[in-house]
C-alpha cells in the first residue's frame, strides 16, 4: 500500500466538443479541483446528439494529460 502505480492509455483520437475554464477551480468535492475541462467526443459516436455522445476531461489536477492536433 502507498507504492505509485501508473497507468497508460493509447493515443487516442477524440474531437473537441468544447472548452470550459473554471476561475475559481471547481469544486467537484475532490481534491485537486480542476482549473478546465474539455468536452470530447470519439469519432464513432458523432451521428449520436452531440451533449450525450462524448464525455468531459477535467485538467488541472493531479492526473497528467497530453493533447495536441490530429495530422490527417
């Protein structure tokens, strides 16, 4: 108990729904609280309403997250 532990996911291709910044960070009640977030969405799922189709990426935290632009 107490040892790190790291976990990794591929690369993974999404489109940016949105993007939102939280000044003050938001308060989710954890611990750090995330100072943005971006809404994304697999490319699978595009034909499905948008608001229910992807999924919310809060940053800020503890949790490291790369993200750059898809080259065609």
């Amino acid at each position: 108990m107490g040892e790190a532990c790291t976990l990794s996911i591929p690369p993974t291709r999404l489109y940016v729904g949105h993007y939102e910044e939280y000044d003050p960070p938001r308060n989710f009640g954890w611990a750090p609280a995330p100072t943005a977030g971006i809404y994304v969405i697999p490319p699978e799922r595009m034909d499905v309403d948008l608001e229910d189709a992807g999924y919310m990426l809060y940053l800020g935290g503890a949790d490291p997250i790369h993200v750059e632009p898809a080259k065609d």
